[in-house]
C-alpha cells in the first residue's frame, strides 16, 4: 500500500512570506560569516581554481607554442602544484629547478610567472605574488586571471576600491561565462568592502543583465538586495562616515529592523533577473 502523507497546515500568504523572509535573512547572514571567517581562503581557492582551469586543461595549447626545454622543467614541477606542495613547486628540488627560477631564467616564454605567482598567494606572501602577476602577460591566455589575482591581492591588502576595479577589469578582458560573472561577484564584494555601494550595484547589476542564466546571476540578486537594503536602513556611506563592510552593512540593516526593504529590493532584483 502507499504510504499516504498526513496534510500539511495551512499557512496565510503573510506567513508564507514572512517564512520567506526568514530564509533569506538566514542565508545572507551565514553566507558573510563564513566569507568573513574564511577570506582567505576563498578568495585564495577562487585564484588556483582558476590556475587549474586555464593552466591544466589549456596547457596542452600551451606548450606547443613555447620554448621546448623551459616547457620540459615546467612540466616536471607542476605535479608539485597540482599536488599542494607549493614550496616545493616553488623552490624546486636537488633535481629540478622551481617555478620561481623558471619565471626568472624563461620569463613569460612558460606560464611559470602564472603560477608562482598563485602558490605565493596562497601561501600569504601577497607583496612576492603581485609582483609575479605582473610578469604575466595580460594579453596571453593567463591575462584575465592574473589581473583577477592582482586584485586578490589588493583584496587581502585592505586596498577594496582597487581590488573592485581590477575584478571588473577581469570580466571585461575574458567576458565568458565561465569565469566573468564569478569577476562580477568579487567586484561588487570589493566595493561593498571599500563603502562603494553605487559602484557594487553597478557590477552585480551586470552580473544579473548579462549572466542571467548563470548561478552567480542568482547570488548576485541576493547581494544586490543586500545592498540596497543596506542603504535604505543606514544611507550611503560619506567622506566622514567610516565605510562599513558588507557583513556590517546587512548586519545593519537587520538591527534597523529593514528586513521588509531588504526582502522588496530582492523580489525586485529577481524580477528583474527574469526580464
């Protein structure tokens, strides 16, 4: 016999939104704590992800069209990256030189630049990365995701309003959408950081019109919301206003007790989406 499932109560439209509501609330709160408790380590794994995308599955491409023996050492220190031994990848062995002598002696003739410049990152010497992702050539096949790591760099430097143009820089320079809504989302994030709530609605805003059927243009109407909430309980931050993040922004926003413009700005922002 089938099992029949006992009715579920009735619930008034007003209870179901403001179930709703909750959720929504819920959801944006736990996504900036665990942002802000993991910075790092986001914003470091979205660099070597990136490093994973265009350096192994477009290194085949690649190496064909560069310096055969640098191409060679390259080869044989990236199974250290790729394995997480970064110093090792780094500094080489007694055997093989690493990707910082290999970026010095070939230059941008190898990718090696690329990815120095990403396991520096990720192990926190942001000063010795940056200047890595500046050997990049930014016209080549890494150039978007060595300006997405400059402003990475920036990011966990405190440097937001940098950071922000840099992101959008990214999405303009590889505008697909593999990668340039996740840009989007970095740049509206930034420039939350830095107090630019026009400037972050303006890249989720893009994020929602020109991604729309992509994951990111659904997180980008919940930030989107976020912001202009944000803005509608405590007003745009000024010259004499610190400028808040924007884990305090909708923190802020919620003590105003503004979870209906925060909840409006939402519905208005899908709607949007859906257009």
């Amino acid at each position: 016999m089938a099992q029949i499932n006992a009715p579920k109560p009735l619930t008034s439209p007003e209870q179901r939104a403001e179930e709703r509501q909750d959720s929504f609330q819920t959801t944006v709160a736990r996504s900036r704590s665990f942002f802000e408790e993991n910075k790092t380590l986001v914003i470091g794994a979205g660099v070597g992800i990136l490093a994973l995308v265009f350096g192994i599955i477009g290194y085949t491409w690649w190496s064909a069209n560069q310096d055969a023996e640098a191409e060679q050492l390259l080869g044989s220190i990236l199974s250290y990256y790729q394995e997480g031994e970064l110093e090792t990848a780094l500094n080489g062995t007694d055997s093989q030189p690493g990707l910082l002598e290999i970026a010095d002696e070939y230059g941008d003739d190898t990718a090696a630049p690329f990815f120095a410049a990403d396991a520096l990152f990720q192990l926190g010497r942001y000063d010795e990365a940056e200047e890595y992702f500046r050997r990049v050539d930014l016209g080549g096949l890494f150039g978007a995701s060595a300006t997405a790591g400059l402003a990475a760099v920036h990011e966990m430097q405190g440097e937001f309003e940098d950071a922000g143009e840099m992101y959008e820089r990214a999405a303009r320079d590889f505008p697909g959408e593999a990668t340039a809504p996740g840009y989007l989302l970095d740049a509206g994030r930034a420039f939350q950081a830095a107090g630019d709530f026009e400037a972050a609605q303006r890249a989720y805003q893009r994020a929602i019109d020109d991604f729309g059927d992509t994951p990111e243009a659904t997180v980008a109407a919940v930030e989107l919301a976020s912001v202009v909430a944000a803005q509608t309980a405590v007003g745009e931050a000024t010259g004499d206003v610190e400028p808040a993040s924007a884990q305090d922004s909708t923190a802020a926003a919620s003590a105003a007790g503004d979870a209906a413009a925060m909840q409006q700005a939402l519905q208005d922002a899908l709607a949007g989406q859906g257009q």
